[in-house]
C-alpha cells in the first residue's frame, strides 16, 4: 500500500498529486478525494489571508497515525495527505486527502474518516487576516461532532 504523508510550504498542486496516487496501479476501482481550500469569509468577517502553523515532525507524526487507523479500518490500496502550511491566500488549496481501494465504499469512509480526524487530532493553528486585524481561529464543535461519529 502506497502512503503519502507531507506537510509543506509549496503550492499544493491536488490534481498531480491524486495522479500519482493512482498511477500504474490497474487494481484500483476507485478515487476519493478531498480538496480543501481557502475561503475569504469566516465568523461574518472578509478574510484577506491566512497563516497556517504546525509543530514539524508532531504534525506529520499525528497525520501518519491517522493515516494507518484508516489502513486499519479498510482496504486501502494508497493514501496521500498533503498540508499546506505558511500564508495561503483565498481559493489556495489548503489541504488534499486522496484515497484509492479497489472499491469506492472503502475509498468514500476512509477518505472522510481521514479529514474528520485530520481537523481535530492534527496539531495546525489558523491565524485569519482581515482589514482591521488579526484573530486566532478557535476549534469548531462541529468538527469534534463529525470526529465522534466515527468512535465505536
């Protein structure tokens, strides 16, 4: 099983990378993915800009933990998660979680378990910028809601 874990400050190009996911491999059936990207509104505020930070090596380790109860979870026949981390700007692709099985039923849950327990367990912090400041983006119940669902 091919996995792809990385946390960078380049540009994230999504469509290469579920490309080279599925590259050379006749034996998978299915490819979800998940592409998240950057908005320029939040809490009823324009946002003109956004600084992601993370702890190197407690991030990719926290991913990497994700990524292999996934693999646990379901057949899988490759993973890749990507980050972004530093300034991005609206419509700037965050974040991509890609998933191959031989069936779309395993791709689908695993691919959604992924980013579910990516926004909670994976230590990154959101600084938003607007036109009369800057604010820390505090954590959503609703992604601790979308987390629970998966604890069995």
């Amino acid at each position: 099983m091919m996995k792809e874990i990385r946390v960078q400050f380049e540009t994230l190009e999504p469509y290469k990378e579920i490309d080279a996911l599925r590259a050379d491999n006749k034996a998978i059936g299915a490819v979800v993915n998940f592409i998240g990207l950057m908005r320029d509104f939040n809490e009823g505020d324009t946002v003109s800009r956004m600084t992601l930070e993370h702890y190197p090596g407690m991030t990719e380790r926290a991913l990497e933990k994700i990524v292999d109860e996934a693999c646990g979870r379901w057949d899988l026949m490759g993973v890749r998660v990507i980050h972004r981390v530093g300034d991005l700007d609206p419509l700037d692709p965050i974040v991509l979680v890609a998933v191959a099985s031989a069936h779309r039923g395993e791709a689908f849950k695993a691919c959604e378990f992924i980013i579910d327990y990516l926004k909670t367990r994976a230590p990154f912090w959101k600084k938003e910028r607007m036109a009369d400041g800057e604010r820390w983006v505090d954590a959503r119940h609703t992604d601790d809601e979308a987390e629970a669902r998966w604890q069995s």
